[in-house]
C-alpha cells in the first residue's frame, strides 16, 4: 500500500498514527504495564569510525498500534546514523522520518492494520563512534496509540556504552601490545581526525603516541621477534632513525616515555644486521610469482641472478644500491615473476638464485611447481 494510500486512511480514522512531531503528552497520560529498554547494554564501544546497532526494545505491550521513541544520546562519544521499523507492528507499517535535534533523534512509527500486544522490537538504531568513551543512551520520551488514537506511556530503560577493556596503547584492538599497533601508528603520523592511533589523545599523532606504545610493550618484548612477521609490517631503518631522533629531542624523562625510547632504540638495532645474508624465498614452492628477502650490512649495489638446474642464467635483477637493513616484506624484497630476460614464464623446475651485493655472494635453492 502506498504512502498516499495510508494518509487516506489516517483521515478517515481507521488508523491513528504518532508522527515524529511532537505530541501532547500530560502528567494524565497513562502508564501501561509495559517496559521499552534498549539492548543490548551495555556496549562495548567499537573503535572510532566504526558503527553498531541497539535494538529498540518493547516488554508487556498491549493493543499497540503506533509508538513515537525520542532517544538522548551523548554526541562527543556517538553519532546517530539511521534506523529502521522493529518486528514488533504488523507488518503493514507506515514509518516517519526520524527527526534530528541535536543530540536527539525521534523515531516513529503505525500500523494500518490493527494492534499489537506482547513483546518485540520497535526500532533498529545504528550509531557511529566518535570516541572510545562511557556514555549512555537514554530514553527521554516513548509513546504508544491504540487504534482509537488513545495515548499511553511505558516504563523506559536506557543503555549504557561502555570504554572497551583495552590498553590504549593496543590501538590495532587484537589484544596485544606489539610491533604491529607501533606501524598502525607510524602509518598514520600527522593525522589530526579522530582514530585510535592517537594514543594521548592530543588531537594529533605524533611522535609521543609512537612512544607511547612502545613504551608499553612491556618487558617480555623482543625488538628481534619483528623478523617472525608477516611480510608488509616491518618498518624501516630510516623510519625508526626518524623516530627516534624526534623522541629523544623531546626529552621525556617518564619511566613509560624512557622505556619506550629504549624500545625503539632496541628496533633499529635488529634493524641494522651485523652481516649481509641472502634469506629463503617464499612462497616456495610458488607459481607464477615469489619474492627473495634479503638483509644488508651495509650500503651496497644489489644485484639478483637466477640460473637454470643447467647453470645458465635466464634473469638478471638489478636491484640498484641499497641501504643497511632488511629487505623482508615483498614491497622491499626482491620479486621474480617466474619469467626469463624475454618474457616467457619458465617450466616447473628447480632454480636457483644468486645474490651480489659487493663482494658478498651467496646462493639459494627454489622451486616452480605448476
């Protein structure tokens, strides 16, 4: 049935519907045995930017044929983003434009085809994170009409969001404080938009958040248990240099703030081999494609050959000159993609791969297998 339709309905008095304008509510409109609660609650905040939905929830409900929810919420912790009708109406419903005032949002809706009585769920409501943050969702006015357009009021029950149970410091949220929340802050360095990544929440990430999370490694952590990650997280000598030059200018003396710059100096220590070694590519065996890490003590030309089982050589890659460090994740790593000098991908074989950086050489085993 069409909007028009409904309306035509309303005018002749076989349907009362509760606009989301206000109504005349007086200390005479009755209370129901009835409860509207929110839920779940509490909520445990998602990250920043991240949304989740409550339920508009209804208990003891009785001959109901439309509801009006006005809905308090704290705007510095959530937004409101949308909502949509419940379960609880018949399903031949007609919903009012939510009105936004504020930190309020009312909802509405009727049914054109008779009431409702029992339990059931009004309304979904999604909101968006604005900061990780204790607040609460209160329910300030909810209204029910019978057919007969008779007002009538439940008990209300609010909601609470709750801070998650997180250390700050592990802003990636997966329950430890490690290398990887220090990259998710590195990546994000300059950024004045709300995210988790600025730990002290200065409105900024900088420098101090980047400590910050070091500095809550704790002290089981292991600068050199960075080379057991995944490919793609490490970051670089530069970067950590960088980093650390900023940290000690600005002479933080906190025992959290020393111990975090005592971390970092610790990663670019293992960032900084003490020997030039040639590592194992992966994956391997692989088809079409493998990527070939390798560390440097020193600044050197790299140069990667691969031969035949023959000793022929089918690719040259000139990998240019290259700084001290590790080249690990596949954006540093050297990549062949299976293919000879022409252009022609090879058999499935086994290779093997050369690397020469100087006077350094050394020569590694891999496999095509397709």
């Amino acid at each position: 049935m069409h909007e028009a339709e409904i309306g035509e309905l309303i005018e002749n008095g076989i349907v009362s519907v509760i606009s989301a304008e206000s109504l005349p509510i007086t200390e005479e409109t009755p209370y129901i045995d009835a409860t509207v609660s929110i839920s779940p609650t509490p909520v445990e905040s998602p990250l920043v930017d991240q949304q989740f939905t409550v339920d508009l929830n209804i208990e003891g409900g009785k001959n109901i044929a439309g509801y009006q929810a006005t809905i308090q919420y704290d705007d510095t912790a959530v937004r409101y983003v949308s909502s949509v009708n419940g379960d609880f109406l018949l399903s031949d419903t007609y919903a009012a434009t939510p009105i936004i005032d504020g930190n309020t949002v009312t909802v509405a809706a009727a049914s054109y085809a008779g009431e409702t009585s029992g339990n059931g769920t009004l309304a979904k409501l999604t909101f968006e994170v604005v900061a990780e943050k204790e607040s609460t969702i209160m329910l300030t006015e909810v209204l029910f009409s019978n057919s007969a357009g008779m007002l009538t009021r439940p008990y209300l029950e609010d909601g609470q969001i709750i801070e998650p149970p997180y250390l700050r410091q592990d802003v990636n949220r997966d329950g430890s404080v490690n290398i990887l929340d220090l990259v998710y802050v590195a990546g994000r360095i300059g950024v004045t938009e709300r995210t988790t990544a600025d730990v002290n929440r200065d409105g900024s990430v900088n420098v101090l958040d980047l400590v910050s999370v070091a500095g809550a490694f704790g002290k089981t952590a292991s600068a050199a248990s960075l080379l057991s990650l995944e490919a793609g997280t490490i970051p670089t000598k530069t970067e950590v240099e960088l980093w650390l030059k900023e940290a000690q200018q600005l002479n933080l003396t906190d025992p959290k703030s020393l111990r975090g710059i005592n971390y970092l100096k610790q990663l670019l220590l293992a960032l900084a081999p003490q020997e030039t070694a040639l590592l194992a590519n992966y994956p391997n065996p692989f088809n079409p494609e493998t990527w070939i890490p390798y560390q440097l003590s020193k600044p050197a030309e790299v140069t990667l050959q691969i031969y035949a089982v023959d000793g022929s050589r089918i690719r040259t890659l000139s990998l240019g000159h290259q700084d001290q460090g590790i080249y690990l994740a596949r954006k540093r790593a050297a990549y062949w993609d299976g293919k000879n000098g022409i252009g022609e991908s090879v058999a499935s074989c086994v290779y093997y791969y050369t690397l020469i950086a100087d006077e350094f050489t050394a020569t590694r085993k891999m496999l095509i297998l397709k």
